[in-house]
C-alpha cells in the first residue's frame, strides 16, 4: 500500500528487509551494532563479514541514535543502523523510538539517500507492542516527511508477518492518508 505524504511516498509492505532495492535499509540493531538475531541477525548474514568489520570501527550506538554503513552484499547500498529501545512501558519508550526513525531519516538527509526501508524497530525481541510501535513510527515518518519535504522520497516499511503488515497500514490510515494505490501487501 503507497501513501502520499507531502512530496514523499511511504510503502507498506510485507517482505524481506535484506532484498530490498531501496539505496539505504534501516537495521534494527543492538547496541554494539553486532550481528544478533531478528533483522540485525538477517542483515549481517545478507550484507556479508565486511559490514560487521565496519561496525566495529563505530563504537557501538546509543539508544534512539543512529549510525550509517556500507551495504556490502545487500541490494542496497548503505545500511543505517539504529537501536530502539527495550519496551519498559515508560513514556521515554516512545520518545526513543521516534527518535530512531528521525535520526535514521536525518542521516538520509545528509547523505542524500533518495529511498529508505525500515523494518518495525523494537518490536522483536525488544518487546515493544506493534500497533503502539506502528503508531509512532507512523507519526515520526510523517512529521518528518512534511518538515523536510521530498527527504527522502521513498521510505519503505517492510513487514514481516500480516499482523506487522495491518498494524503499519492502520497506523498510517488513522493519521488521515489515504492510500495512493497498492504496492505489495
């Protein structure tokens, strides 16, 4: 499903984060920025040893931050890597989490990275419920998106799993976008 947000598209779909042909792919990652299971996990094993070579190098990453690679063996060619936090139930949960997809976007900025995919951050192994997840990723992305118009053009949710799937669309719709035609899903 697309979206028409200022000059911006945003894709909801479901797939494979790692077979993405957007230039850059958003890793959920932990804080060292090594490879572990989920989408980290699934990135490393795509992207090849070099990408893990090239996180060492960054001094890890601090919750809510985000950092940029090569992508190596991936389609894509940078991986940003970005830490969520762990679900506590605090209102600094949603606050961090926002602040992965605005520092992943802004870094698209400054490397003028036209299309992006994001996985759905922190809701893995990390605990953070989806359609709460789904909410402010939605909101972070739009707010983004009408601030800094057309940066990037195309952000790209890949869902894992239908539930993911609804949860991103739902979250989309009840910000008030209406769908712009079907793309995957």
């Amino acid at each position: 499903m697309r979206f028409s947000v200022a000059q911006a598209v945003v894709e909801v779909i479901r797939g494979d984060i790692t077979k993405q042909d957007t230039e850059a792919v958003v890793n959920a990652a932990n804080r060292r920025l090594a490879p572990g299971g989920g989408v980290a996990g699934a990135i490393h094993r795509a992207a090849g040893p070099e990408l893990w070579e090239e996180c060492k190098q960054l001094g890890g990453c601090e919750t809510g931050e985000a950092k940029i690679t090569k992508g190596y063996r991936l389609p894509a060619k940078y991986v940003i890597h970005t830490v969520g936090p762990v679900y506590s139930g605090s209102p600094q949960d949603a606050r961090l989490l926002a602040s992965c997809y605005q520092n992943s976007l802004r870094i698209c900025a400054d490397h003028h990275i036209r299309s992006v995919s994001f996985p759905a951050i922190s809701t893995g192994a990390f605990g953070y419920p989806l359609r709460e997840a789904a909410r402010v990723a939605a909101r972070a992305v739009v707010d983004h998106l009408r601030q800094h118009p057309g940066s990037p053009e195309l952000v790209r949710f890949v869902l894992f799993g239908e539930d993911a799937y609804q949860a991103f669309l739902t979250a989309f719709k009840q910000l008030g976008l209406s769908p712009a035609g079907n793309s995957g899903g």
